[in-house]
C-alpha cells in the first residue's frame, strides 16, 4: 500500500498554512470583512467583529504570518496601523482548491491507475463466483448506501441472476492476482420495450476491504467499452445523492445528473431520495 508522503513542497506548506488559519470563524470573518472594505484600522475592526484589542492582536498577527492579511507598517500593534487583504494570496489558494478539484473530475485511463499493489483483471463473472457476489452485494445492502434493496441475497440466488444475464447484459467482475473477487458490476436491462433497446441500466459494487482503490473505476471503464461494444447508445444510473463518492465517480466517467426524484423510497423508515443520471456514449 502506498503511504502518503511526510515531505511538502512549497506549495502545500503554503496553501496548509492559510487553510489553518482561515480555519477559524473569526479569522474568516476578519478576512471577508476586509476583502468588502479593502482596508481598516485596528479599532474599526475590533469594532466590528465584537473583539478586545489583544484577541484581535493575535488574529491578525496569524493572518499576517500565514500572509493572507498585510499592514500598513512592519510593527505589530501600533494604533494607526491599518491592514488589508492580499488578493495574491486569495487567488493562489483559490488556485491551488481549483487544482485539485480538477485531479478529483480527472480520471487517466484504467490499466495504469488502479492504487493497489498487484494487478487486477477484469473479466466476465462465472457461476462460481456467485458466492463472492453475493457477499459484496450483500455489504451493498446492509451499508445502505447504494441501494434500495434490504433483502440479503444467498450464493444460490445469485447464481439464478446470474443465469438469466445474457450476452447483451453481462456481468464483470474484478479479480486480483490470487483470484479473489474485489468487486463486480453488470449491465441491466431499463425498460423491455424495444424503443429502449439501446440504452442499459448498470450495477456496481465493491467490497468494503478494497473501496478506495480504484477498483469502481476500473469496472466502470470495463462496463463502458462492453456496453459500446454491444452497440448501446446511453448508460443510465439511479443512486442516492447523499453517496458522494459514487457521484464523484460517475462524473468522473462523464455521466451528468438528470434529476432528482425527491422521496422516491422508503428505506428504513425514513423517506429517501433518488438521482438519475445518464452518458451518452457515442
């Protein structure tokens, strides 16, 4: 497994002491009080935020160290000294959240990014792995994350599911190099009138053990290039909107949201919602 690195560039370090100290409510607030008002002494602003002059004293001298905020002389604490905002600052930790809001949409293709040690293979699932879909289906189920299912399924149920999936509606798995399954996902029919031959619903599920390593892109991509493969014109998806890891994933892969069935299941008691979204494939 890798680990994440001790070490920071410059740029991190830069961008984790802003964080840090816009972290706090007051300091926030200070910062968006000055951004509005481009500059103000140290009584305006102790006015304003409800602050005694020694507490804001350290507030600004945070700021001011993490240089977000700059002042009108080199010593601290003066009375007449007045403090802004740098906007260079602003537009380099926006900059920097921009970055890696771009690498979490971005994905490289999946034969050199599954984050695992190993190889992993995809390929299509057998009768004799209805066990092993059983069980990460079942996690599926009990995690109340993906789902509206609350029904635990037996190796034999799945093994008949899995005889009625056809060529056209394949089920995949993802294996590692000992043969274990990792995760599994399926492509399912929408609707069984024949205007709707060419669009496919899709299943995906990973175990809990391996989430997090790619393993969801890697079947996904798979699931793609079968579903083009079998001449289908668009992908379709239905899952919870509160899942955000699984929408940062299918939007990883281009799918767009459609919409929002509010109250469309009741799960556990409680009303949930479901959000529908689609890929035209092209």
């Amino acid at each position: 497994m890798k680990t994440l690195r001790p070490e920071q560039t410059a740029a991190e370090a830069r961008a984790v002491r802003m964080l840090r100290a816009l972290a706090n409510p007051v300091r926030f607030h200070l910062v968006e009080l000055l951004a509005e008002r481009k500059d103000c002494t140290a009584s305006q602003l102790a006015q304003a935020l409800a602050l005694a002059p020694s507490s804001l004293s350290e507030h600004v001298a945070i700021l001011r160290e993490a240089g977000v905020v700059q002042a009108s002389g080199d010593v601290a604490n003066q009375p007449n000294n007045y403090y802004c905002v740098d906007p260079g600052a602003l537009d380099f930790l926006a900059g920097y959240l921009s970055g890696l809001g771009q690498r979490a949409r971005a994905w490289p293709p999946l034969d050199h990014t599954v984050r695992m040690e190993g190889t992993v293979q995809i390929r299509d699932a057998t009768l004799g792995d209805a066990a092993a879909i059983a069980r990460i289906y079942n996690q599926g189920i009990e995690d109340r994350v993906a789902t509206l299912e609350t029904e635990l399924r037996s190796p034999e149920e799945r093994a008949e599911w899995l005889a009625t999936h056809g060529p056209r509606h394949p089920v995949l798995v993802a294996v590692d190099d000992a043969g274990t399954v990792l995760g599994w996902g399926s492509l399912n029919v929408f609707n069984p009138r024949r205007a709707y031959d060419h669009v496919v619903d899709f299943s995906l599920y990973v175990a809990r053990e391996h989430r997090g390593r790619g393993i969801g892109d890697a079947l996904l991509g798979a699931l793609e290039d079968r579903a083009r493969l079998l001449g289908y014109h668009k992908m379709v998806l239905a899952a919870f909107p509160t899942n955000a890891p699984g929408k940062r994933l299918y939007e990883r892969h281009g799918f767009s949201l459609v919409g929002i069935y509010h109250e469309q299941g009741m799960l556990d008691g409680r009303w949930v919602d479901v959000m529908v979204m689609e890929k035209i494939l092209g």
